[in-house]
C-alpha cells in the first residue's frame, strides 16, 4: 500500500489552482463578446439617445423624401422629382454628414460616461476585469449601433435618389441628353442651337440675341435695341462654342449619382460617424462627464472646422491641417458640395480649402482615432474607483 503525504496533497492542490487561474482572462486587457454584448444592451436602454440617433439618421431623410414623392405625384408640374443627382448630394453632404457626426459623437460621450455618472465605475472594477478591458468593450458597442443606422439612412437615400430620378436632365435651364461626351453634346448643340444659345451660361464675346425664327434666323424682337439678324450658321457655330465652354459643367451633372459615387459615399460618412463616436468616447472619458464633452464637439463640427477649412493663418497653418475635419474634406469624394460645417470636399463652389496633401489627411484622420483612443484609455486605468 502507498501513502500520500499531506504536503503533497496541498502542493497539488496549489498546482491545480495555479492552472486553473492561467484560463482566468480577467486581466487580459482584450474584451470578450459578453462585455461587448452588456455594452449594447446599456446603450440601446437608454431611449431618448437612440431615438435622436434614428431620427437624425434615417428619420430626417426618410421623412424629407417621403414628402418630395408625395408633392410630386400629386403636382409633378410644380414639384419637381423626389430623387436624382442634386438631392442626393445635398441630403449626403448638408444632413448626414454634419448631423450625424454630431449624434454619433452624442453616442459616444455617453458611452465615455455613463459608469462614472450613474455610480457604476465601482462596481466594473472589483469584478477585477481590466480598465483597458472595459474602455476597449465600448469602441465595438458603439460602432455595432451608430454603423447600421447609418447605413439604413443612406440606402433609403440611395434608392430613392436612383429609382426616382428626373427623366431628362436639366442643365442651365435647358433639357439635356445625360451622359454625353463632348462630341456628343457639340453635335447635339448644332441641332439645338437656339436652346444652347439662349439657354446655357456662357462667357465671352458671343452676344447671340434671342427671339423670334424667321425663315431660319434668330432675330430680336422687333423694337429692341440693336435688332440684328444672323445666319443659321453662325447661331451653329456659336452654340457649338458655348457647349464647349460649358461642357466642364455640364459633365458633373448626372440624372442620378453612380453606383461607384453610392459605394465612395457611403464609406466616407461611415467613416465620419466612427470618427465622430471614438472621438468623443475618448473626450467624456477624459473629462469624466457628458454636457461639456458634447458642447465641445458640436463646436468643433459647426463653429471651428468651417473657420479654420477655409481660412488660411500663416502662424496657425500646421495646427488647421491637423483638424479631423479638414481631413475628412480632402477625402471627399468628387462631385459632392462642400458640406455645411463640417469643411469639404470635392465639386462644390465658395471658398476654397486650405491645402493638405491626401497622405497628410490620412495620417492626421489615424492620429486622432488612435491618439483619442489612448488618452481615454489613459484615463481610465488611472481614475480613483
């Protein structure tokens, strides 16, 4: 027969309970599905948040749309249709763009808070998980509820903008064929050279008077100053002029927005919402509460991002460019206006932005979410429980 030792028997047990602790991931500072999971559920509680999210993301477009295809079946002569290329661009770049960084930073200064304001912080922590842990859970939570409502907003846009797009596309006033090459639309001004010449905006010395055709010639009506008359011609030669002139134009005018310009949007105002949500998780964690951190960033999106995008300050040229917001312009994609406060982009008129290369844009968009990140995680692992 053999006998077991006491101390054996203990030394075993320590063995087996060291083991044991090597599967404990409480220290680890990667969140698991269920923390992540405990996240969401926290923040889909809370109902007035979520219902501003869905108002702002897919309300306002949706409503707003809702309204066009309803004033124009029932007067299509004085509303014009509720899709097409201009209401796309202006819904994308002057409501979900600006607006919805805004609620997306909301989002996440609730998220950054939320422990701290409702007495929680305490209780996270003796379960002896990991601060990094429990900031880190918050970035996935967030993202799994501001990314979907985005993206359910801009495919309403999207299909509507497509599937009720004007028939004929209007330029200048005057009813075009889309999607014309150069050639083509100097051909087809030869065709319509009275529309062309007194219909598109033109520069320079042409100076076709409009009026009445009389055997083949445009004339002024009769009493005018300097009644003239001209030759079929020549009103050809012009209008193949002025189309030429205008074809720059004319060629970012489109019946509805492609499927690549659809694809290029979509990322980039996702992006913007994600930028807009890390952001301010990190700034309420940081600051320890909500109002300020909220405050803060819808000055940043309204009031200092247009200032500073357009307006160039010699001692302060360095400090706009590392702005997420002029960043995120220069990314814009071509064809889209500058949107309303947030600095911008690609095809849109008024002040131009101040300079900064694609590279720079990118590293300056990576700095901030990682840069954010790491203070409101920073800050976390140091705040007393």
């Amino acid at each position: 027969m053999t006998s077991v030792s006491a101390s054996a028997t203990s030394a075993g047990r320590l063995a087996t309970a060291g083991s044991n602790a090597s599967y404990d991931r409480r220290g680890s500072w990667l969140p698991t599905g269920a923390m992540i999971t405990t996240r969401i559920m926290e923040l889909r509680k809370r109902r007035g948040l979520m219902a501003a999210l869905i108002v702002v993301n897919i309300g306002i477009p949706a409503i707003f749309l809702t309204v066009r295809l309803i004033a124009h079946a029932v007067a299509p002569r004085s509303y014009g249709p509720a899709g097409g290329y201009d209401v796309f661009t202006a819904l994308v770049a002057g409501v979900m763009f600006v607006f919805g960084f805004i609620v997306a930073a909301t989002l996440g200064c609730t998220a950054g808070s939320v422990d701290l304001t409702e007495g929680m912080f305490r209780h996270l922590v003796i379960t002896g998980r990991s601060r990094l842990a429990l900031y880190f859970a918050r970035i996935p939570a967030g993202l799994a509820i501001i990314v979907p409502m985005v993206a359910a907003g801009f495919t309403i846009v999207c299909a509507v903008c497509v599937f009720a797009a004007p028939a004929k596309l209007n330029f200048d006033g005057v009813n075009v064929p889309p999607g014309l090459s150069l050639t083509g639309l100097q051909s087809w001004a030869k065709d319509h050279p009275k529309e062309v010449v007194c219909g598109f905006n033109y520069r320079g010395p042409i100076g076709v008077p409009c009026g009445i055709n009389q055997n083949g010639k445009i004339v002024t009506p009769p009493g005018s100053s300097g009644f003239t008359q001209i030759s079929s011609a020549t009103l050809k030669a012009d209008a193949v002029k002025i189309a030429t002139q205008g074809y720059a134009d004319y060629s970012r005018v489109f019946l509805y927005p492609s499927d690549m310009l659809m694809v290029k949007t979509g990322l980039w105002i996702e992006l913007e919402a994600a930028i807009g949500f890390i952001v301010g998780l990190g700034l309420a964690s940081l600051m320890g509460q909500r109002t300020v951190a909220v405050v803060l960033m819808i000055v940043l999106e309204i009031v200092l991002t247009p200032i500073f995008s357009h307006t160039a300050i010699r001692h302060l040229i360095n400090v706009q460019r590392g702005l997420v917001g002029l960043a995120m312009a220069h990314l814009e994609p071509g064809g889209l206006p500058r949107p309303f406060g947030g600095g911008g982009g690609g095809g849109g008129g008024g002040p131009s932005l101040v300079y900064e290369s694609t590279t720079v844009a990118v590293c300056v968009i990576v700095a901030w979410l990682v840069g954010w990140t790491a203070l409101g995680a920073w800050r976390m692992s140091k705040r007393d429980a």
